[in-house]
C-alpha cells in the first residue's frame, strides 16, 4: 500500500503514520466498518505536500476524510449550485 497521506501528531509536531487512503469502495482498510479510524484525532496532509494546511480529523470519525471530502465535492459548473 502507498502511503500517500501523512498522519501528524499536532501536540508534538511529528509524524504519527502514514497512510495509502481508502479502499476502493471509500472504506477506511485498517479497521472494520463504523470503527473508528486510526487517524481519528490527528491532523493529515499529503505526503508530497508536507507544507500544505493539514486536516484536523474528528476524535470520533468512523469514515476516512478523503472519502468525504470526495463525496461532498461538487464541480463549479454544476447545475446543482446553480440551483
């Protein structure tokens, strides 16, 4: 697996993991369906953009981000925000 996503502790500023995303149906592979997800109260970033604002996840988050953050992205030219 690539681990593409960095998981990083805020409180000590260091790398806590790593991580290659979801599965290919958006499920987080390191635990089981509704658990909640390794990166769960830690902060990540991609790995190729060390620099970039990092993502605070939910202490209680059971779905992996990415799959959110694909989920609720909408392209602009998108009749729904026309609406």
């Amino acid at each position: 697996m690539e681990r593409n996503i960095l998981i990083l502790d805020l409180a000590t500023h260091r790398i806590a993991g790593a991580c290659g995303g979801p599965s290919a149906d958006g499920a987080c592979p390191r635990v089981a369906v509704g658990g909640v997800i390794p990166c769960a109260g830690y902060a990540i970033v991609p790995a190729e953009a060390r620099e970039a604002r990092p993502y605070t996840v939910s202490p209680q988050m059971t779905l992996c981000p990415r799959t959110v953050a694909e989920a609720l992205a909408v392209p602009s030219d998108s009749a729904f925000i026309a609406a």
